[in-house]
C-alpha cells in the first residue's frame, strides 16, 4: 500500500474523527471493491488503527495542555493546595479546642 493512499484515506476521513468501525468499513470497501488484497486490507487497517491511536494521544496531549492552562490562568486551587489548606485548618482547629 503506498504510503500517499494511506495519508490521502487519513486525510480524508479527519484523524479526529476515525473510529475503530469506520477504518475497517473502509478498508472492508477497499477489498470489497478490489482496490487491494484482503492481505493488504489487514495490513492497512492495523496501520491506519495505529495512526488513529497515536492521533488520539496527541489529542489527549492537547486537550490536558489546555486544560491546565486555562486552570492556571482561572487561578483556581490545585487539589494539593485544598490538602495542604485542610491540614493547616485542622492544625489551627487544634490549637483553638486544646485552649479552652
């Protein structure tokens, strides 16, 4: 299988947009019709799979990147910093019940 038909068939259906049912309905299309062989087929399904797993990873990246600079930027508390608040007010609920 060239390497521009696996980027063009990429390209076309959207990396975002690929599920695991629509590469092989497309691949199934391709042996069906008799554009490649059913060897060829299970050879560009497990490529195509493995592009849209990796595209999904750099999806995730981005999406975590994002996240956490809008939090950031939202200047909102970090679960650590709720922890580490919880503690200094058990602390302090402490020293004022040891008082009376």
């Amino acid at each position: 299988m060239s390497d521009l038909l696996r980027k063009g068939i990429f390209l076309g259906l959207g990396a975002a947009s690929l599920t695991k049912e629509k590469v092989e309905n497309l691949v199934n299309e391709l042996v069906d019709k008799g554009d490649i062989s059913k060897d060829k087929g299970s050879e560009l399904l497990q490529e195509l799979l493995n592009l849209v797993k990796e595209q999904e990873g750099k999806i995730d990246k981005k999406i975590n990147e994002e996240m956490n600079s809008l939090i950031k930027k939202l200047d909102l508390a970090s679960k650590s910093d709720i922890k580490r608040l919880e503690k200094k007010i058990d602390a302090l609920m402490k020293n004022i019940n040891s008082g009376k």
